[in-house]
C-alpha cells in the first residue's frame, strides 16, 4: 500500500531516491508525496525534522492541522481523512488518484 507524507522541500532533495513515488509541490514550499517506500527508508525518512506522515489511505484518523495547513490550496481541512485529502490533491496531480493505488 501507498503511503502519504509531506515533506519539507530540502528533505525531500535528500530522499527522493529511496522510493518510487509521485510528488506535488505545495505553496507552503513542501512536497506532498505518495508512493511506495522500503520500511528502512520510511522511517529514515519520517526521522527528519519536518516531515509529517498522513494516516493510512483507510484510516478512519482525520489529516489533522499542520497537514491540513500544507494541503489547505487544495481544500482540505483537519477533520478530512487520507483518502479524502488525496482525492483533493489528485485533482492537481493524477499520481494521487485512487486508480493509482
């Protein structure tokens, strides 16, 4: 399964490699990614300062604040669940698209 984080643009530069994924560049000069990630990699990853991890894809757990906060441009508030917050991205970006998963 997919997983969803947002990334702080020069974390991401350090990372992008370790994974196959898609990602989209939000105004508040991170990246949404979504793609599939070596559990190593993963938690090398969510490690880093910054760097927020969205609930699993069908997780009933809402985005929360600070992830509603970077993904505001695309309408998503606190109370939106993962798979509700990608359906809004893949508006923007067809990577994040459930035909994706």
């Amino acid at each position: 399964m997919k997983v969803i984080h947002v990334i702080p643009m020069e974390v991401y530069e350090r990372h992008k490699t370790n994974f196959q994924h898609h990602a989209h560049h939000l105004a508040t000069g991170a990246v949404v990614s979504i793609g599939n990630i070596n559990q190593h990699f993963q938690a090398a990853l969510e490690s880093e300062p910054g760097v927020l991890p969205l609930p699993f894809i069908l997780s009933t757990e809402s985005v929360g604040p600070e992830i509603a906060k970077h993904l505001a441009e695309h309408g998503v508030l606190e109370s939106h669940k993962a798979f509700e917050a990608a359906a809004m991205v893949a508006k923007a970006h067809a990577g994040f698209a459930f035909s994706q998963f």
